[in-house]
C-alpha cells in the first residue's frame, strides 16, 4: 500500500518548505464506477487506514469517495441493499457528495487555509489530488495537518538562524511596550544584554543611557498614537543617533529607527532597527584627523613660502626651543616668563606672516598660567606644529639657498638651468602682461627644483602654470586702490615654488591677494553646490567667481581642464585659500625616472 | 479645506501659505501670536493648524495643548527651529499630531502638508 511508504517520507523530515499537495498522497487505491458495491465493502473492511478511493468513470474522468461518506451511505435504511449489488456507478448518480479536488501543485499552507474555510462536518474529508503526470492520488487531512506543523517549525528554525547571524539589530515592541521573543541576536549584542523579550524597550537601554531611556518611554507612547503622523515624528526621536559607552566601557555610537506597523486604524507593532556606526564614525574621525593635519601643515608651508626666508630659520629655531620648555614644564617655572616669551614670538610670527604660528602662540599664551589639562592640549597644538614646521625648516633652508642665488648651485647641469630661467622668464612675463591689461601691480617670483624636473613635467607645467598665475592677477590680487584699503603694499606678490618630496614633486603657486570669495562661488554654483566645496568648485569649468569674464581668464584653458591635465600625468591639484590673505594651488606630480628622461632628449 | 498658519515671521507665513494653496487648501488664515491664534481659532474652527513654537503672548505647545482640549480631532503640525527633541516630544505630548523642523525646504513643507491635509480628511468622517 501506498499508505505506509507515504507517512514514512513525512517523518523522514525530508519535506521542503515549498512542500505541495503532491508529495503528501497517501492512496493511489483506485475502482471502476462500474464495478458492484462489493468492491468497495471489501476494500474498506480490509484495511481501515484507508481514507478513501478513487472511482474512475468510463469517459475517463476522475472521481472520489471518502471511507466516512461511504459507511454514512450503509448506515442508512436499506443502504446495503440498494448499493452492494449494483454498480458503484449508482452511488454517484445518487448524488453522495464526493471528494474534492485540489491541483497537486498546491502548497501545504494554502491547502491547509482552503480546508479550515470547509463546514464543519465535511472538514476531515480526504482531498483528491494528481502528480505532475496527472495520476489521481488522496491525501488525507491528517497528513497535511501535520505537514503545515512540520514546515512552521523549519521556519521558525530558519528564522532563529537568521536572527542569530544577521549583523542588524531588529527588534518588535509589542501594544504591551514589550519586546517580542523574536529579536536579532546583534540587537541584544548592541544593547548589552542577554534576553531582550519581555523588557520594555526603555528598560533595554537604560543599560546605556539612562537619561536617554527616560526619552525613548516617552517616544515610544508617541508611537502608539495612531493619530500621529508617521513621517512627521522623526524630528522627536531621541535615539536617531547618539553615543553611549557600553557595559565594558567601550564607546558605542548607535542610530535607532522606528516604523509603526498599523492594522485597523490602531497601531499594533512597532519594528525597531538598531544601526551600529562606531566603526563607521572612528573612521570618518580618522579621516578628518588626517584631513585637519594635512591642511594645517599646508597652511604652514604657504605661510613658509611667503615669509622672508632669511628670518625663518631663526624664528622655527626659537619656536623649537619654547615648545621643548613648554613639553618638560617643571614645578615653580616661571610662567610668567614664559608667558612673556610666547607674545614675544607671536608678534615676530605675525611680522613673518605665520598666522597658523600666531594663533597658536596667542592661544598658548591664555592658557599657560591655567591648569595642566589645559596646557596638555595647547602643547598638543604647538607640538603638532612643530612637527610640520621640522619637516618645512629643510625645505626653508633650501628655499633660502636657492632663491639666493640660482646660478651657482653646482649641481644644476646647464642646459637644465637655462629651463628655469626660460620657465621664469616666461611666467614673468604673463604676469606683467595680465597686470598691464588689468591695471594692477604683481611681483613674480619662481623658486625650487625646477631645474630637476624632465621636459615631460616642464612642459606640463609651463602650460598650467601660466594659467595660474595670470589667474592669480585676475582674481587673485586685487586693485593697488584696493590692497591699500586693506593695508596691504599696493604690489602685490605672486611665488611658484617647487620641491622634491621622495618620489613627487610638490609645486605651489600662491598670491597674497583677496582669497577665493566661497560665498560668490556658492551662489553661483546654486542648490547643486550645495554638497560641493567652495575648494572643489573653483575646478568646475563654467563656475567663476570673477564678475566680468575678462579676456585674460577667458583665454587658455579653465580649471576643471587644469585638473583633468594634472590628474592625467597621474598627479593632483588642490586649492588652499584663506579670504583676505591668500590663494595658493598645491600640484603634486608624480616624477618621471631618468631614464625615461634621457630618452626624452 | 481651511488652515490656520501661526508663525511670527511673515516670510515662514507667506511660505507655509503658498505651499498650502498649491495643495487645494482654499482658505488660509494667519496669526503672527498666540492670543489671536486662539481667538481665532474659536472664531472660525479650522479644519488644521500649523503652529510656530516661539511666539509672543502665548507659547506653541499651550495652544498646542489649549486647541487640542477643546478640538481633539484638529490635527495639528508644529514647526519649530528648536531643532530639539524634548521640544518636538512636548509638542506631541499636547496633542501635535507631526513636527517639522525650520529652515523647511519647499518639498518638506509640501510633503508635511500633505501628510497634514489626508489626516484632516480622515478626522472628517
């Protein structure tokens, strides 16, 4: 029997969670509508598990009779009589309801609802079914009752499996503020606790934040009020992103989101999704960190470049020598002395034109007398300084040598010599041209290692850099009139310098005129700049800042090709200002090897 | 469909107004304090409110809280620059059925609206 194989296959556990009516036929035991009663009698009374047959008719349609159908009908007066001699045939005719019929793709859960809507006393009839070749088969209500039993419970396995290993943090708060069994097992990870269910979601946090807790009670019975705009209760969550520290004192940063699950005007549930952003954020402070020295010790090196190099070894060498008293503070110094010392070298960096010096030294000389947590982080300041000002003292000294006197530096071949002078002559000479056509005053001076660069970088940089300083005439350095208004020498100066720096050159042009006007640059990049920098504009072709396209700017090239040529040579080009004093451009370009130079010739 | 807009600022006014027109709200009334709001709240029952927080006379939340005690079913949406969280939660806690935070770009005002006007409708019936 057919009976027997089945059921074992059901308690084997090999059924599938797409299980259908088909794998679950229990009886293939078939009879002709013409055959006598009897046949039926005896099928029934031979083996009572049977839960009902298949009557196939002469046209070749399919039909079913249950077993409890069948002894209803015998029960009746003259049951017997009527049906056992004659055909089987006659039972149909009669009109004995029979089996009904499901396609044998069915699935167990859709089955199992299409039984449940049946009246009560036809509910535990068989069904009729068919495999995939069309052969009739019955299942029995029994099996797919205890199919459906067997499938949820391998769901709830996959579900527990998968809110064991997903990183999310889920979990439903349920209408009695309780959190459900079901949560992930990150969200009791984030939360620090063991068992979530049957907390209030308030209570789960109170074991970060208990402040914050207080707020989330408050927020979730807000929540609960259908009434309330859905969209609209962002702005008040509380939990949206904040930090805590967790149980073992590790810091945490956490964004909570709440959706309200409605059903019939009320809201029942409230999904909960805990977002963990502490690595995230560590790096993006990272980031920023490295960002922040980065462009301080630019600054710095801009502020180098502009000041008169015969001062500066002198000024670091004393900047040096107090942030060394101020590191090895000793009980019963004299701040008071020290104090004195740092406006002393405050006024000489201003003299000099350091501000990022003479911030930090006017900053050092309010603190000094304060207590040491205060001086801890302004010595943390002045350290980082110093250290971008040892790295530039090098670069200083060789500034200082160079700029002297170009010509007698030994190591310059002179065929590459006469590139610089070529290279200075011709930027001289843009900018004189650019400042007869505007009718402003610029000083031009080229300093560094130009004479080390191959003709490929050269000739990179002869285009780029006319462009920048007859930029740096036109928007850069403003009208004699006004330099003088802002105090500053009617002449303004224009420097390009350029140094090695391990397997790159870094070059900077830089004018100590009106700095990049980032509101101008804002308005006229429009809502789309918005996400932009004002330092990142400037490289889009189409956006500028000056008020008349004048003929000079116009001509050449813009920026944005600028960059495009830069970064094609495999090098950057980034934009430093600071409005009022400075705009300065860094290139770093990666250097061509000698050979490929040699080659070049 | 009719609005009562409460904002100090005539420029927040005119915005919150035209965003409002443009959904179908025929008629929109103003108040620049909380004294009038109420007034005229009582005077000519809106169907919903928008409610600045700091203004003179009378603060948002007790008109929030005054207008829902008399009118529970006005929904009522608070836009404050007080980007914070306890004032948003106090709001909502006196009956303000949304919260939107100042500056407002066009599409939040109008989506907040939206949201404002379909509750409206709901509470009519």
């Amino acid at each position: 029997m057919h009976a027997t194989d089945a059921s074992k296959n059901q308690a084997s556990g090999s059924l599938q969670v797409t299980a259908t009516l088909e794998g679950l036929v229990l009886s293939r035991v078939s009879v002709s509508s013409q055959d006598i009663g009897f046949v039926l009698r005896g099928l029934f009374q031979n083996h009572p598990d049977l839960p009902g047959v298949i009557i196939t008719l002469p046209d070749g349609a399919v039909s079913g009779l249950s077993k409890q159908e069948y002894f209803r009908q015998m029960a009746r007066p003259f049951g017997p009589e009527v049906y056992n001699r004659r055909p089987i045939k006659l039972l149909l005719d009669h009109g004995v309801p029979t089996l009904s019929w499901m396609p044998g793709s069915t699935q167990v859960e859709a089955a199992a609802e299409e039984i449940l809507r049946r009246s009560e006393s036809r509910r535990y009839e068989p069904l009729l079914t068919n495999d995939r070749n069309g052969c009739p088969g019955i299942v029995d209500v029994h099996s797919i009752l205890i199919a459906l039993s067997q499938l949820s419970s391998i769901r709830a396995r996959q579900m527990a499996l998968i809110l064991d290993t997903v990183p999310e943090g889920f979990l439903v708060i349920g209408s009695d503020r309780k959190i459900l069994p079901g949560y992930s097992l990150s969200a009791a990870a984030m939360l620090g606790l063991f068992d979530l269910a049957g907390m209030t979601f308030d209570e789960a946090l109170s074991n970060l934040d208990s402040k914050l807790a207080d707020r989330v009670r408050s927020f979730v019975e807000i929540l609960f009020n259908p009434a309330l705009l859905d969209r609209l209760l962002e702005p008040a969550n509380p939990v949206r992103e904040f930090q805590a520290r967790s149980a073992h004192g590790e810091p945490l940063h956490l964004a909570i989101r709440f959706k309200r699950v409605r059903e019939q005007g009320c809201i029942s549930q409230i999904l909960v999704m805990i977002e963990d952003l502490t690595l995230r954020k560590r790096l993006e402070n990272e980031a920023t960190k490295l960002r922040d020295t980065a462009q301080m010790r630019f600054e710095v090196l801009t502020q180098l470049a502009g000041a008169d190099p015969h001062h500066l070894p002198g000024f670091l060498d004393n900047f040096n020598a107090l942030c060394q008293r101020l590191e090895k503070l000793e009980p019963g110094e004299d701040l008071n002395a020290l104090r004195r010392r740092c406006h002393a070298l405050k006024g000489e960096a201003g003299a000099l034109g350091l501000s990022s010096f003479r911030t930090a030294l006017h900053k050092a000389e309010d603190v000094i007398e304060l207590d040491a947590p205060h001086r801890a982080s302004m010595i943390g300041v002045l350290a980082e300084l110093r250290a971008a000002a040892a790295d530039l003292l090098t670069l200083a000294r060789k500034l200082l040598s160079e700029s002297s006197d170009p010509a007698t530096a030994s190591s310059s071949p002179s065929a590459v010599l006469s590139r610089f002078q070529a290279l200075k002559k011709m930027l001289s000479l843009a900018v004189s041209e650019a400042c007869n056509l505007t009718g402003k005053q610029a000083r031009f001076e080229l300093r560094g290692c130009f004479d080390m660069m191959s003709s490929r970088e050269l000739g990179l940089l002869r285009e780029v850099l006319q462009q920048l300083v007859r930029n740096a005439v036109v928007h850069g350095i403003e009208t004699p009139a006004q330099r003088v208004a802002a105090g500053k020498p009617p002449e303004g100066t224009i420097i390009v310098a350029a140094r090695e720096a391990g397997e790159f050159f870094e070059i900077i042009t830089q004018d100590d005129g009106a700095g990049l006007d980032r509101e101008a640059l804002r308005n006229r990049a429009g809502e789309s700049g918005e996400e932009i920098s004002a330092e990142e504009l400037i490289f889009i072709d189409g956006i500028s800042t000056a008020q008349t396209l004048s003929e000079l700017a116009g001509r050449g090239v813009g920026l944005g090709q600028i960059r495009e040529s830069i970064l094609i040579h495999g090098g950057t080009i980034a934009v430093h200002t600071q409005p009022g004093s400075y705009t300065a451009f860094q290139i770093v370009l990666p250097r061509t090897n000698q050979m490929h130079e040699t080659a070049d010739r | 469909m009719k609005l009562l807009i409460v904002d100090d600022s005539q420029v927040v006014r005119s915005s919150i107004e035209r965003a409002a027109r443009t959904l179908g709200v025929d008629e929109v009334l103003t108040a620049a304090d909380g004294e009038t709001a109420l007034s005229l709240f009582h005077t000519t029952w809106p169907e919903m409110v928008t409610m600045d927080i700091t203004i003179p006379l009378l603060d948002g939340v007790e008109c929030v809280k005054r207008i829902h005690q008399v009118s529970s079913r006005t929904p009522i949406l608070v836009i404050s620059a007080l980007n914070n969280q306890q004032t948003a939660m106090k709001a909502l806690e006196n009956g303000a059925s949304g919260f939107l935070t100042k500056p407002f770009t066009a599409t939040e005002i109008e989506m907040a609206l939206r949201d404002l006007i379909e509750l409206a409708e709901s509470m009519k019936k």
